[in-house]
C-alpha cells in the first residue's frame, strides 16, 4: 500500500450523485465523516497570537496546540506555492469511535508504540501578498485522521484546498457533507468516494504498521530499532525522505515522526541526555536540533533539492565524531559498526550503472531487489524455526481444548543458525550471530513475532474447528450422557461464534462494546 498510504487512488469524473449510497438508519450524523476523519481545520498566522485554528470542522479538543505548531514549516525555508506535507502527533484523550468505523481494529492490532496516534496531512500555501503586514500570506489546510494513509489524504488535499482557498468556507462545508456520505473504510475493498464532483476510487489496505527499498547507508539502522535523527530544512524533502526508508518484507514497528518541533509533546522526552533516546526516526527542520540532538548517535542529514542528486553520487557513512553542529554537510553519520562485511559484488554492480550512465530508476530497482533478498536470507531462518513451534496435527482432538504454541527461545534458535542459517541463502560473511542477537531486542521483531504467532494461533483454532466438523456427532451423543451431549453442543455454540467474531474482525466489521 505505499508508505502508510492507499494504492491506486484513481479520478474518475462525472456527478458524484449517480455514486452516492442510500442513507443507512443506523448511522447518526458525522458517523460515516468520523470513519475517515478527526477533524479538518484551516491554521493561519496572526502577527499577534502566531498560528492559531481559523476554521475547524468538528471539535479539536485537547490538540489544538499540537495542530497549530505542525501545520507550518517550522523553519525559514522560503518555499514560495504550495507545499504538502504530514505529521504525526500522539492522541490527547480517549475517543470513542463511532459506528461501522474500524478505527479501534487498527489500533488494537498495532504495535504499542503506534497505538493512540493522530496523522496530520498539510496542505500548506505561501505567497506575496502586499497587502498584508507581514508580506505574505500563510495558510495551511489541514486533514486529522487515524488512519496511516498518505497517499489517499495527499490526494484528497490536492482536490479540496485549491477549492478553498478560492471560495473558503463554503466549499469545506461542501466537502465534510460528501465525506459523510463515503462508506466506512473496508480492508480490502475498492471503494467509491465522490468529493466535490469527483469521485475517486481507491484501493483499502488492511491495516498494518507502517513500512516505512531503503537508502543503503541507513539500511542496517532501521531493522535493528536504532533511533534516528533526520535534519533538512524543506519540509517536503524530510517527509519524502523517510517515506522511503523501508526494511520489506519486515514491518517498521518503532515509533516515527515525518515532522518533529520543540512544541512538540514529547520534545523533553526525545532531546533529554539523562537516558538513551528511545527508538524512533525523528523527521525536522529546525537547526536547533542539530544542537540539541547532537549526542544521537544516528544522524542524517540531508541538502536542498539541488544537491540531493550531486550527494547521493559521493555520500558515505561517516563517523559521529566527525559531525559538527550547523556547518556540517549533508550525509549519514553513526557509531553503528557493521555485523556484515561490504558486498563487493553489488558494488560493483552498482558503479558500473553509473559509468554505464543506468537510469536512477534501474539503479533503485537493482538495489531493491538486492536487500529483498537480503532481509528474506535473514528472516528464512526465524520463520523456519517459529515454524517449529506449532504443535503436530496429530495432537489436536476435536474434544479437547487446542494444544498450546511452545515459546520462543532465543538460545535454541541461535542453535539452529549452525546448520540452517542465513548462509543457505547469502553469500554474504560476518557476525549473523551477532546481527540476530541485536534485532532479538528490537520492537521490529517483537511486532513480526506477534504477528506470526497470531496467525498460527488462527491456525489451531481452524484446524480444531476442522477436526471438529469431521467427527461423527451422531456417534458421539450415542456413547456419552445428556450432560455431556448439553456441554458438547455448548462448546461447539461457543466455537462457531469465536469462529465468525475472528472473521468478522480481520475486515473490521466487528469491534467489541
């Protein structure tokens, strides 16, 4: 699905009447907006009171704060037009959601430390404007979702905000009544959503954490949960940066902030030096930080548009030692020591494109392919041994309770790496011993961990419903008491039922009260 987004997002135009669906009685009013959205709010600047909420589309709440700090560029980077751009926030209060939404569905099956988040999408305009005191005008609208998806909102701001900005407040009223009217967000569905005499058709993922192929210097931090700072000063450069950080076929489930300010929440929290920095990428624009966050020991940062190109030609890892504060040029620097030594072979490979003159997209998909391969080398081996874990079929009887996963050890896995490990399948040498202890630790492999175990959890449950439905009832009430007929019945009730809530949840159609 992209980046925490929607894929195949689609414009299709014609009335969006002949889309609209028959009003359903059991949805109140706002119930269908508040599947998709928290609220949506326009942020202003006033030479008085700084960035403040002008409009607001449902009620902020607590976050207002928040929203109004993150809704500007938070440097002095003098991008003229428009500009879009997301950030991410922690939720204030408990809300409840509301009817046919799968909201709590999401958050219940992500990773801690992405439950209870709120993601802004900016759209973000600055021109002159003589007229005004300050010179320009400045205005940001803003979308607030709990829902990961870039992509769809990205676009969804490229139809609304042109329109407001044009004729204001009637066309967000406009715009929250055609939202209303969307159906919830079904994983796995295409869904039809007209908007303002567009009707756009998109492509709903089910829900999982983020992914955030990967820049190859920055490639061994992520898996590993390192905590990584990256500085910019074009807001559109940070957020399009980090969008492409992914370790596939694993998930990203360490904590993220596209966009990162001092105002921000957890601001002493994440720059304190009394204890190690907890595992997040932070996203920001502010030189303060280069300062302040010097003492990370994973720092990224990245030049304007222009010399982009030119750094990624030359850039390489360079010391922690080696970074000073605001006169330090763009690149990666860390105090991480490799677990594997360099592939010569993609190297190679990789420079031959250059002197070859290979477009950058050929480039990119070689080395996409490239640490693919590499993670799944990596991964085979976990999942061969989770595999191990799962108790025979032979021990499952439809007349007892399903037989327990054993756990997980860490010691007995290391065991297996001597003769199944990832040198199957890699050419690659170095300390895999050492790389696997390390990821051991991190939140990436607690969050794939309990995935794999829900799913083979899923798995008795379907082949104790199985080995039930092959038996023979009929024979089996002939050799038992009515008492134990009545509880028989009892447990197969209860098993049907557990059966449908699971299958009913993994589309979001159910949510417990």
């Amino acid at each position: 699905a992209g980046v925490l987004g929607l894929r195949g997002v689609l414009r299709d135009p014609g009335k969006a009447s002949a889309f609209e669906e028959e009003p359903d009685p059991l949805f109140l009013p706002w119930d269908r907006f508040s599947a998709w959205l928290h609220c949506i709010c326009v942020v202003g600047f006033d030479l008085e009171l700084g960035q403040a909420v002008e409009v607001s589309e449902r009620h902020l709440s607590d976050c207002k704060t928040s929203i109004c700090y993150l809704s500007f560029p938070d440097s002095n980077s003098g991008c003229l037009g428009d500009t879009q751009f997301c950030f991410r926030f922690r939720q204030a209060a408990v809300r409840k959601s509301s009817l046919g939404c799968f909201l709590d569905h999401c958050d219940r099956d992500a990773p801690v430390c992405l439950k209870g988040h709120f993601y802004g999408y900016v759209y973000f305009r600055q021109v002159r404007d003589k007229s005004l005191k300050r010179g320009y005008f400045q205005k940001s609208l803003v979308l607030i979702s709990k829902l990961p998806y870039v992509t769809f909102f990205h676009s969804l701001l490229k139809l609304i905000a042109p329109e407001y900005f044009e004729k204001q407040e009637p066309c967000l009223e406009a715009a929250c009544n055609d939202i209303d009217r969307w159906p919830a967000p079904c994983p796995g569905k295409i869904l039809t959503l007209p908007i303002m005499g567009v009707v756009m058709k998109v492509n709903c993922p089910f829900f999982s954490p983020p992914c955030l192929p990967c820049q190859p210097l920055v490639v061994p931090l992520i898996p590993l949960g390192f905590f990584i700072f990256l500085f910019t000063s074009c807001a559109f450069l940070r957020v399009k940066t980090l969008s492409k950080f992914c370790i596939s076929p694993l998930r990203y489930c360490s904590d993220f902030r596209p966009y990162f300010t001092i105002h921000d929440s957890e601001f002493k929290e994440y720059t304190t030096r009394t204890q190690a920095p907890p595992s997040v990428i932070l996203g920001v624009t502010n030189p303060f930080f280069a300062k302040t966050l010097q003492h990370w020991p994973h720092i990224i940062r990245i030049g304007d548009m222009k010399q982009t190109g030119e750094m990624a030609k030359h850039m390489k890892v360079k010391k922690l030692k080696n970074l000073k504060t605001l006169d330090s040029k763009p690149g990666v620097y860390s105090a991480y020591k490799p677990f594997l030594n360099k592939d010569e072979d993609i190297i190679k490979q990789l420079q031959k494109g250059v002197h070859q003159k290979r477009p950058s997209a050929a480039q990119n998909a070689i080395l996409r392919r490239y640490f693919l391969e590499l993670t799944q080398s990596f991964i085979i081996p976990l999942e061969r041994y989770v595999a191990s874990l799962m108790p025979l079929q032979k021990s499952i009887s439809p007349w007892k309770s399903p037989p327990q996963l054993r756990l997980f050890n860490q010691e007995e896995f290391m065991k297996t790496l001597e003769k199944a490990g990832p040198q199957l399948t890699s050419r690659l040498k170095g300390d895999w011993i050492g790389l696997y202890r390390q990821f051991l630790k991190s939140p990436n492999f607690d969050g794939w961990f309990r995935n794999r175990r829900k799913e083979m959890m899923q798995k008795l449950e379907a082949l104790h419903l199985e080995a039930l439905c092959d038996e023979d009832l009929q024979l089996r009430v002939q050799q038992h008491t009515e008492v134990e007929t009545v509880d028989l019945v009892l447990k197969l009730k209860d098993k049907l039922v557990s059966a449908t809530i699971t299958w009913a949840e993994s589309f979001g159609l159910w949510k417990n009260s």
